[in-house]
C-alpha cells in the first residue's frame, strides 16, 4: 500500500513535471515567439490633398518628379511633398506650447513606445461637438480598471476619427484661413482633466481622433500648454481607436525625425 | 533501501518542479513584463539641411511659420516642411522601381515590424567605395548563424553612416544635378545577392546605411527592381548599425504614410 502511495505520488510528479517542461522549453529552449506576437493595428489616416489640416494651416500637397518607364528600360516613380508639421495623423511635440521644452527629435523614445490605455467618451461626444473631456471620464475608468499604470500611452476615444476627411462633421466648418477659427467645433481635452493627469499621474504620451487635444473653441489651449509644458506628447488625428481594447495594448509612435521641429508627421500603430 | 531510493527519486523531481514552477510563474501568473522590455535603439538621421538627398533631388527645406510668445499670453511654435520622398532616412515602397507594386501607405505592417539579423560589411567597403555586397557575404554569414529566418528584416552594415551629413565621404561627391550622378560612390548590395534573396530566402524588408540599396555607380538600379519587384521594401540612410548584434533583435520600421507615395520618410528603431 505504501509502495502503491509512494508510485502514485511519483506518477503525479512526473506529470506536473512535464507540464512545466512544456513552459521551460517555450521560454528557455525555442525562445520566446517573434516581435510582434499580437495582431497590429494602423491608427493612422493616410496623407493625401484630402487630409485635415488646421483652418490657418500649410495643408499636405504632393508633386509627381516622375512616373513611367525610363530610357534604361525600368520603370520608375518618385514625388516631393509640402505639408505643415502639424496636420493629419501628426504628433505635438513638447516645444509646440512649451518654449525650451522638447523638440520632436527630443522627444524620448521611451515615451512613444510602450503600454497604452484607451479611455472611451464617444456617447457623450458625438451628442456634444463642444464636449469636453473630464476629470470624471478618468476617475470612472480608474473605477472599473484601477490606477492608469505610470508610463502608460493614454487614447482618448470620442469616434470623431469616423467622420475624417469630411471637414465640417469633423471641424465643424469647411471654411479657411483666420476667421474660420472661430467655426471649429470638436471635442477635446478639458484644461481640469489636463492639470489632473499631470499633478495626479505618470503619463508618457497622451492622443485623440480629433484634431487637437483642445477642443474646437479653445481660445488658449491650455490643455496643450499644460500637458506639453512637462514634456508630454500630443498624437492628434489618429483613428481606427474603436478596433483597440480599453486596456492590455502597447502603442508605438513614431513621428518624422525633424531636427528643431515642433511636430510632424506620425506613424501609429497598435499591438495587441 | 527500496524506499530510500524512492524517496531520493522524489525529492529531486519536487526540487526539478520547483524551478521549472519558477519559469511557470514568470510567464503565466505575472505575466510577461511590459513591451517593449528591451533597449531602444534609433536608426534614423534628423532631417534637417545637411540631410543628404539624391543629388537630383529636392532637399529638405524647413521653414518657420511661428516661434514665439502670442498675445494671448502663451508661447507657440509651428514650421512648415518641402522634402522629396526619398532622401535622409527613408524607405523605397516597392512602386518606386516597380508599376504596380505596393504604394508606401500599401506595405503591410508585418513587412516592417518584426524580427532582424544584421550582416556587417565594413571591412571591405570601408576599403572600397564601389564594394558590392556579394552572395558569399550572405553565406558566410549563415555558415555562422544558420540559415535567414524566414520573414527576417535584414540590415547590411557597411560603415558608412559614420560619414553622414559629410556627401564627399557619404556619396562620393557634394556636386549636384545630373552631372553630378556619374561622380557617386558609395557601396550597395550587388543585383546577383538580391537576386540570390529573392529567389532563395523569404525576407521581410532590407535595409542599409548607405544612399541606396544599389551602389553609387549603378546604371541601372538592378537590385531596386529585383527586390521591390517582389514587394520587399528597402530602408535607406540608416544609422547606428554598429549599436546592433548580429541577430535576436527586432526593428520597427515606421514610413510616413502617403497615400500612392513612391516612398517616403522613415522613423526606425530597432529592440535589442
């Protein structure tokens, strides 16, 4: 009986063992799977003359140097461009709101890569063109998913980005220039929520699917000055946030490497 | 005697559980640590004026719009930039050499995230500013570490981003226009080894630190067509290869995404 226990009991052990084998040969013998092991997600528009730019802004403006079949026999195919920093899927960088704070090219690496957190305000924005992002839109998600972990990439989703390129659903005017200022009308980030990110949590980049991390009626951005004066990113324009889970991604954000620049042009993506 | 075997062969399968239990936990109960967990490394020039171009082609061309105090009370900056597609740290879409191939924002994700291996030619170009990078700079590389992975990013190390922004020692020339093509010497990867890549390993993207994938002194850009024929795109003007080990890292390669673009401006930055 007791050789019986004792046969029993090394039968159990040798079973446990194996399974656990099975976990060391994952991380140990073959190695962990290929960068990346989760699916990838674009969150960015496209440029082209359809992309949104700011009202007063240079908007994007591309010029054929060459397309079709060459004397040597190849074909070949080539353009220049013209665009503003600061339009399309395109990051804020620090130096944008914030004098002496981080060029684009400063910007951490760190920052741009790594986990992110979604939070969702699309029922009330999409009734509201003027809504205004809270403290209480944090707190609320902090209620279901706990503290935003420090470090986290933040997305503010308020379903604007399903409205892109169509300027006056997602501008609120199609109109240009300076007195068209006045007509923007997009949800945004309220100054409060701003100064209780920075004063309350350890955020690495914050971004938004509309175009400007103030709303359309801000007359002093002081969300922008608030969260970039501590070197804090803005990715503004971006899209397809709906596809992303509101927690358990990473984001990796890299905008156009401009020395001096105050902002440009930016690849997003997700994985989740 | 019978027994105290058996308690010998127990006593090491509960200690050979106990450390396998510990792997377990690593992976399972704490899960894995946050991404990216290892070194970020930037692979890519600023642009700026000394970017280097095509000696045909549009430079980068930066111009203030705004850099300042307003007066309302806050300090802002914008700039406004011109760029030919290909020029500085950029990547060649496949249409850029082939009709009909993908355009920039067409290249799908997996070509330009994932897992790279680095084949270090230095040595030999260092020496001679035409060095053509051979099919036995690729075996020799696997008689060492095995053959390519499948849907590896390759990078090809030839030492030459150490000379950037200085075109007489980078392109062989600081002459401009179309005189000034003959007078380019740099190394590149010869149209045998492309040819030899495609038809025989199954790689994601490529990439080097020189102007182009085609040395200076080509006429007609024969590995262009070999690779991005096959929708494998190329990343030019890379830097800090010497950062990188020979394999086991990942590179994320994120273009500017212009819609029909030939190519177009690349943020690259590799994970140890």
């Amino acid at each position: 009986m007791k050789n019986i226990l004792l046969f029993i009991t090394i039968a159990l052990l040798v079973l446990g063992c194996q399974n656990n084998s099975t976990v060391k040969n994952i991380v140990s013998e073959e190695g962990p799977k290929p960068f990346p092991n989760g699916k990838i997600i674009d969150l960015t528009h496209t440029f082209s003359r359809e992309s949104i730019y700011w009202v007063t802004a240079k908007e994007f403006e591309l010029d054929t140097v060459a397309y079709g079949d060459t004397d040597n026999g190849f074909f070949y195919s080539a353009n220049n461009f013209t665009t503003a920093e600061h339009g399309g899927t395109h990051i804020d960088a620090p130096i944008h709101f914030a004098k002496n704070a981080q060029t684009v090219d400063e910007i951490p690496l760190e920052n741009l890569i790594g986990s992110a957190i979604k939070i969702v305000v699309s029922e009330k924005a999409l009734k509201n063109p003027d809504y205004l992002i809270s403290v209480e839109d944090f707190t609320d998600w902090e209620n279901t998913n706990g503290k935003i972990p420090d470090g986290s990439i933040v997305l503010l989703e308020t379903g604007y980005s399903t409205f892109y390129p169509d300027k006056i659903k997602y501008l609120g005017t199609d109109e240009r220039g300076p007195d068209a200022v006045a007509k923007l009308h997009f949800p945004g980030l309220s100054p409060e929520a701003a100064k209780w990110l920075v004063n309350n949590r350890n955020i690495h980049a914050i971004g938004l699917d509309t175009p400007s991390i103030d709303f359309g009626q801000s007359k002093l951005f002081e969300s922008h000055v608030t969260l970039l004066s501590k070197n804090i990113p803005a990715f503004e324009n971006v899209t397809n946030l709906d596809k992303l889970p509101i927690k358990g991604f990473s984001v990796i954000a890299l905008p156009m490497k401009i020395k001096g620049g105050s902002g440009g042009p930016l690849r997003i993506v997700a994985i989740l």
